[in-house]
C-alpha cells in the first residue's frame, strides 16, 4: 500500500514536470501555512535536483530572488541563482552574503539531508548540526516576520533545537506533509515571523 502510495507521488511529479517529488511536501507546506509569495527573497538550502527550488520559483515570480545552494550539481533554473558547495563551510556562508547583496531573507528553506551511514546516532547528528546551521543561517539573514522551514529528525538534538525556534519565531509549526513517505522518520519544523536577534 505504502509503495502504491509513493508511486502516486512519483507519478504525479512526472506528469507535472517536477523534478522530483520532493515538490510536493513544500506545495503542502506553503498551502497550509501560506509562506510564499510574489516578490520574496528565498534561499534554498540542500536544493538538487531542484524541485523546490521549482515550485518556490513559480510562487515567487520574476520580482522574487532565489538563492539554491547543494553539494551536488543544479540543472540551470531560469531565473535561479545557484551555488554548489558544502553549506557547513565558512567559504560557502560568505559566498551566500555575497549574493545576497545586503539584501535580508523573506524565507529560508532547508531540505538538506545528509547521506547515511545506517548508524542511527550519526545520521541524527549529521541531520541536526544541518538543522542547526540552518537555523543559524536564517538567524542572521532573515528579515524580521520572515519564515525558516527545515527538515528535522526527531531524536538526539531534536529537543534543543525546537526550543531555540520558539525563542525566536512567533510560532514554530511541526508537519509532517502527506506526501512524505510514512516509514522515513523525517518532519518540517517551520518557523513563522522572525522576531529577531533581540530574542535570542
Ligand atoms: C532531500 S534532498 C533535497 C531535495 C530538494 N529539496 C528538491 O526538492 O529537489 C537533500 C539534499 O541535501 C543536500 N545536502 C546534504 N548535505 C549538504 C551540505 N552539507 N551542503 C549542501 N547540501 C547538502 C544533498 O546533496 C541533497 O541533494
């Protein structure tokens, strides 16, 4: 049934040009909590093959700015910037500001997953020194009122980093998208109006 199931999503990414079904959980995220819009400056954290960056584009429209960041390499979006890099390097931080431009952030998205070794304590790890940068990231880039969605593993590091979110956001939302696949332990943790640094 499960498989039946991820095959839908699959299917439904081909026939609607989606580079994969990743799309489907920020589609998901954005009509629930209504993040995205025209004009806004996003940046994509761990972004190939660039499924979001796909949908987030369409929804930002040619006055919007998107930034993909990823290890591996993008196929060019029209329209989207793209970095490809080790996020967890200080070279790639500067690299980002440098795009950037001075400009502040309205949304940082983070799918970023590392790869895993099968060993559930370092792949909890791995995942939330990500998250944890990511979150750092948003920190220092965001605009007051901007959103931070990232994906998170419950577990070791889980605890920690919820309650730095709920210092710093009105509201942190946990979801799990429909179209993520029920066996992977994988959640959003999604950020909603930055408050600033004052509160941290
Ligand atoms: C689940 S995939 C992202 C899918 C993407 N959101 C989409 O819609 O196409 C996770 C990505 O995180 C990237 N990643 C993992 N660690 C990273 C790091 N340290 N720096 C940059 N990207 C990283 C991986 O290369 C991988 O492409």
């Amino acid at each position: 049934m499960q498989e039946h199931f991820d095959d839908h999503w699959v299917q439904q990414a081909r026939a609607l040009g989606w580079r994969s079904r990743a799309a489907f959980k920020l589609q998901q995220l954005d009509e629930r909590l209504a993040l995205l819009r025209a004009g806004q400056v996003v940046v994509d954290l761990g972004a190939a093959p660039g499924s979001w960056c796909q949908y987030a584009n369409a929804r930002i429209g040619e006055r919007g700015s998107l930034i993909a960041v990823d290890l591996l390499p993008i196929e060019p979006l029209p329209g989207v910037t793209i970095i490809e890099g080790d996020f967890r390097e200080q070279a790639m931080l500067e690299q980002l500001q440098r795009c950037l431009n001075g400009r502040a952030v309205d949304v940082v998205l983070s799918d970023m997953a590392p790869n895993i070794s099968g060993i559930r304590t370092v792949d909890q790890t791995a995942a939330m020194y990500l998250a944890e940068l990511a979150l750092d990231f948003a920190r220092q880039q965001l605009r007051v009122g901007g959103h931070w969605i990232c994906k998170v593993f419950q577990g070791e590091g889980f605890d920690e980093l919820l309650r730095s979110a709920r210092a710093e956001f009105e509201q942190v939302r946990m979801h799990k998208p429909e179209s993520s696949r029920d066996r992977s332990r994988e959640q959003y943790m999604v950020g909603i109006r930055y408050q600033g640094n004052s509160c941290s």
